[in-house]
C-alpha cells in the first residue's frame, strides 16, 4: 500500500455484486457529500460528510431503552413518540447499541481508502469473468476529490474497470485530473434550462455542460448520459427530446432514462429530514416507452433504467 491509498473518506456504504450503474458486475462505492439539493434524491443521507442517526418507527417498540442510556438525554418519549435531539447528539452510539429490535443505526462512516480497497479487491475474479469493475457513486464523488483519485490511482494500478457517477457540478479542474482513469463517466443531464436548473437543483449549466464538452470531446463512448424523468421538472416530450439533441450535439449515444420512484423517501423521516417533493407517485418503465422511442428515432441508443 502506498501513502495516497491512506486518505480518510467519508461513505455510507459499499455495495457488492450489483447490477446497475456500469456493465458486468460492480462494486458500487457510495460517498458522501453533494453540491446539489435536489428536491426528488433518494440519498438524502449522502449530501453532507457525516454520520446521521437513523431511526427506523416499524421496528421500534418504544422500549425506552436508547432514552436510559443516552449521555446526552436527547432522546424524549412523549404520548408515546420517540423524538431524537439530532443536533445535539454526540455520536457515541450507545442508543443503537441498546436497542433489541435494531431500530437505531448510524447511516455513513468515515474509513480509509485502503479499507475501500481491501473491499473491492474481494471481487476481482468477478470483475474480469463479467466485464465488470467499480463504480464511484454518491453523493457525488468529486466532493472527496483527492481521496477518489486515490481510489481511481489504486483501481487502475491493479486493472480495474472504473465508472464514476457524476451530477456534473465540479471544478472542471477535477474532471481533467481524474479523466484518465475513469473508463465510464456516469453523467447526469437534468434539464437544459439553466435558470430552471439552478432554481431546483443548483446546479449551475455553464459548470455541468463544460465538464460535459471536455470529456465529449475526448472521448464521447467514455459517457452515458443519465437522465432522471421527474414529473413537475422535466417529464415531458419537449424537456427530454432538447436532451437528446445535446446528446447528439456531443457526439453521446448512450442515454439512460431513469424514472423517478419513492423508494427513499422513508430515509428522510429516518434520519429527522423533511421530504418536500410534492409528487408521491412513481413513474413506471412503460410511461417512458414514448420518450424512449422518441430517441431511438432520433438515433440515439436509450434504455430505461441504469
């Protein structure tokens, strides 16, 4: 091991054998921190670089054993509620240690990169029988910059396929130092709009689209453009259709239309968030067969899911 592979990095978790986010299959990586406050995510839990109690209310039997042995008494029952003093808690872990029904735990940890590559080493034969490799995710994992170069350094030193997941809103100086290392770039397009875009998402357009133009121009197969379908923001024929046409004016073919679902939305309560998204209905894959079909006229290779 050398020194760079030391780096801390903060994650909340790493996945193994998945099937989504790259070919063959992965490791997924999911670091913490994000740019972006997108009202919709369902990782809630990875936008800032800390621990958070989660709290689970269909396994709690209001015990009130976590409340005895909370050194900080931030735990309160009252008519038969539990409410966490989140800001005040000191992590010690003492309430998630006590409970029988497991209905505390603490979402994201700070380890080593080395202790991520001890995990992804595990599957190398997987890896190279499947096509598969790594894929750094998040959160968005330019936030931890120099602890994913050390990540991207170490998986390229040992010929491992890399992808990264990337929302696009980073300094473009980053996107050219880790470039040559990543195999597949991961990109999300969330609108065209720039003034929509920044309004929702805050993300700035000139920002994403020049990250974009550079890698594009480099090498337009390293992208699959990444588009969640969000009803209210960009679910319509018009939004879609002027992303295609930026995928083509970047020479991009690959186009991944991701629906939007509710399957986070329960992480928001769990860890003492409000889930403001006023929209609680899952998009299916068969409403966007239209969307997909209107790319597939206009040339481009769309796949719903990723």
């Amino acid at each position: 091991m050398n020194n760079a592979e030391e780096l801390p990095v903060s994650i909340l978790e790493v996945e193994r054998f998945a099937i989504h986010d790259g070919p063959g299959i992965r490791t997924v990586v999911f670091m913490q921190g994000c740019p972006l406050h997108c009202p919709w995510c369902s990782n809630p839990e990875s936008r800032q670089q800390q621990t958070r109690l989660s709290h689970f209310k269909n396994r709690c039997v209001h015990c009130g054993r976590c409340a005895k042995v909370c050194p900080a008494n931030d735990i309160i029952f009252t008519n038969g509620q539990v409410r966490f003093l989140r800001e005040n808690c000191i992590l010690c872990k003492s309430c998630g240690n006590s409970c029988p029904q497991n209905a505390i735990r603490f979402i994201g940890k700070k380890v080593s990169t080395a202790h991520v590559m001890n995990i992804i080493r595990r599957d190398k034969c997987y890896y190279q029988t499947s096509g598969g490799g790594v894929t750094f995710s998040g959160g968005e994992a330019f936030v931890q910059h120099k602890a994913l170069m050390a990540l991207l350094t170490a998986c390229r030193n040992e010929d491992i396929h890399t992808a990264i997941e990337t929302c696009g809103q980073v300094d473009p100086e980053r996107i050219k130092e880790a470039s040559p290392l990543v195999d597949l770039f991961l990109f999300d397009i969330k609108h065209t709009d720039k003034h929509l875009l920044k309004k929702v998402t805050g993300a700035d357009r000139d920002t994403v689209w020049r990250n974009l133009d550079y890698i594009a121009k480099a090498d337009p197969g390293k992208i699959i453009m990444r588009t969640p379908v969000i009803p209210g923001f960009n679910y319509s024929a018009r939004d879609i259709t002027a992303i295609y046409r930026l995928a083509l004016e970047k020479g991009i073919n690959r186009i991944h239309l991701l629906p939007y679902h509710v399957l986070g939305k329960d992480k928001y309560a769990q860890t003492g968030l409000e889930y403001t998204f006023p929209h609680s209905t899952t998009v299916t894959k068969p409403e966007l067969l239209p969307l997909k079909r209107i790319g597939e006229e206009m040339g481009l290779n769309v796949q719903i899911g990723g």
